[in-house]
C-alpha cells in the first residue's frame, strides 16, 4: 500500500467533487469484478472514515449523501486489494487500513458525527424502511396489517388522504381491516375529498415518516417460540411429535412454551357453538370426515354434537364408508381445518381461543 500525507482541510471540496462525480457514473476501466460508481464513491468514503470524511459530507447534497448511505450500509466486507486499487485510481497517497465493513450501524455512526441528527434519521429511514423512492411507494410495500393497525388510532380525515395516495389495491386492503364504523366514515370523506393542499401533504408525510416509518424499522423481532410454534403448527403428525420429544429432552422449557403457543386440530374443540359451525359451512364435508377419522371421542363429539341429526348421521355413515386412510391424508385434512379457523378468525367470522380461561389467539 503506497503511503499517503495529511489530507488539508482546503482538499475538502476537490474529494467532495471527486465522490459526487464517481457516484453519478459507472467505473470507466475493467477491475477484475466491476465494481459501480456508487459502491466505488462509497467504499472510498468509508475509507476517508470519521478523520477525514467530515468535510466532505457537509459539501455533499441530500441526494448524494442518501444514494452513498444506501450504497454503504449493504457493502458487506470489501477485501484489502479492492480497497487499494480504488485508493490509487481515485485519490493519490490516501490511508487505508485494509478490508473495510459497511453495515447500517456502521453507516449511522459515521454520519451522526457530521450531519445534523434530524438530516440523519431521515436518510437511514429511508435507506433502512420498505423499499421505495418516496413516502407512498415505501407505504404501499408495507404489510396491510401492520398500516391499518397504525391507521386506526388517527383522525378519519388523515386514514383518507393516507389511502388516496395508496395503490388502490393496498388502500382496498388497509381499508377491508380497518373497524368497520371507522372504514365507512373513510370512505364517505374519500368520496367528498377534493384536491389536497401541498402543505397538508407534506404535515401527514413527516408525521408518517417520524411517528411510523422510524419505528417500524425499530420493530422489534417476533419471539422466537412464536416462530417456532407456527413452524412445529404445520409439520405433519409423526414430524411435530419427533421434535417435540427431542426438545423435551434437549429443553423442556422451550419445549413448553411452544406447545402452549401452537394451536392444533384438538383446540377446535373450543370453539363457541357459532364459530363451530361457521367453521363446518365453509369446508367440504368430505374433508371433514377424513380429518376425523383418527379424532378421538371428545373432538368427534363436538363436531357431531354441532351438527342436525340427520347432518350427524349422514357423516358418520360416510366415514364408515371411506374404509381405512392413510395417516399423511388425515394430517393434511386436519391442518386444512386449523388454517380455515385462522382464516377465519382473522376475518373476524370466529373467535378463537387457546384455553379454557378465554385466552383469545390474536392473528
């Protein structure tokens, strides 16, 4: 690595220039991996490091700063002789230690010593948040459950200037969420909206980027067990079992906390007397019969003793009928079953409950 001066104070402008113009164009010679303008103006910044860099981010535009922090923080490792020969073509007799790591903390850190805390907090949101180049692009990739559960606790006026700005297809979706009375009210000031104000757009795209945006991306990750459970939720029988004895050995603990958290074929039994049959509507009756071929009594006598008579009696004539079926087909059916009653219940058809003491299942 050739050694390399101080870098003065009055460079400040030149290497500034020298970034602004490596990230507005591609690589002009043939490196071994091409590497793009962008991640070249990049790496060298991370180079330059918190020494060195701090002038050159103040002389840097909003847009260079947030093309080279997007840039920046998916680097991963960058190899000394990468790093060396971008050294060489861009700037002469430059310091640098070897492999650089560009990571989004990394990134932040860097720019808070420079940039005002507000300047940085919408860049990395912005780099960090859904994919999008603006507010309602990012809006449109996040989940419709987690914006219509923002969306409801904020003023109907605001729900309809947020969703007429949406994809209609996400709006649809947001809106299909949302409690009814305040859906209802969205749409009839929708269809009374006439052109809104720029300064009232701007107000609801701040309050978007700093009360939801900045804290979605701070979310924090859903508890493992909760994972799991789902997961072991749709092993088939023999798979579920044979994990859920190796981890009681391994960690009875963890072993039941998922069990608590999983909902099975057998909890259906819980059901209230509406959502039973709700359930048993919207599935083939064939299916039905085969998911309870291996039932045990009590789950047999729920289903049966929420049916007519003559609905019982029909369906016990038609699995006797079936003759014997193969195990595979009857975990299949009865995970049909627990996925319709998901369904289901989040619709808001059903009400599911874990336990006996009312412990409801949000989903």
């Amino acid at each position: 690595m050739a050694a390399v001066p101080q870098l003065a104070d009055d460079n400040s402008s030149d290497i500034a220039t020298v970034v602004a113009g490596l990230a507005a164009r591609q690589s002009g010679r043939a490196p071994s991996k091409p590497i793009s303008g962008p991640k070249r103006a990049a790496i060298l910044m991370l180079a330059l490091g918190e020494k060195y860099g701090g002038k050159v981010w103040s002389l840097l535009d909003d847009d260079e700063v947030r093309e080279l922090s997007s840039h920046m923080s998916n680097l991963g490792t960058i190899e000394p002789d990468t790093v060396e020969d971008l050294m060489l073509e861009f700037v002469s007799r430059m310091s640098a230690s070897g492999a650089l790591m560009g990571t989004f903390d990394a990134t932040e850190r860097l720019l808070t010593q420079y940039l005002p805390a507000e300047r940085v907090t919408g860049i990395m949101e912005e780099i960090r948040g859904p994919a999008g180049r603006n507010m309602w692009e990012k809006l449109s990739n996040v989940q419709e459950e987690v914006l219509a559960n923002y969306l409801k606790n904020e003023y109907p006026q605001t729900v309809a200037v947020v969703l007429s700005k949406l994809k209609s297809e996400h709006a649809a979706r947001v809106l299909g969420i949302l409690p009814e009375d305040l859906a209802l009210d969205v749409v009839n000031r929708m269809l009374k909206m006439e052109a809104v104000q720029k300064e009232v757009i701007e107000r609801v795209e701040q309050t978007l980027r700093v009360e939801f945006m900045s804290n979605l991306s701070q979310t924090r990750r859903r508890d493992a067990h909760e994972v799991m459970a789902e997961i072991f939720n749709n092993f088939d029988r023999q798979t579920e079992t044979r994990f859920i004895t190796s981890l009681e050995e391994d960690n009875r603990e963890a072993a039941e906390r998922i069990k608590a958290l999983m909902f099975t074929f057998d909890d259906l039994i819980k059901l209230d007397a509406g959502s039973a049959q709700t359930l048993m509507r919207n599935i083939d009756k064939d299916k039905l019969g085969i998911a309870l071929k291996s039932a045990n009594e009590e789950v047999r006598a729920f289903f049966m003793g929420n049916m007519s008579s003559r609905a019982a009696k029909m369906l016990t004539d038609d699995m006797a009928a079936l003759g014997p079926v193969r195990l595979r087909d009857v975990d299949e059916a009865q995970a049909l079953l627990v996925n319709l009653a998901k369904d289901l219940a989040a619709k808001g058809e059903i009400v599911l409950t874990k336990n006996r003491a009312d412990d409801e299942l949000v989903y």
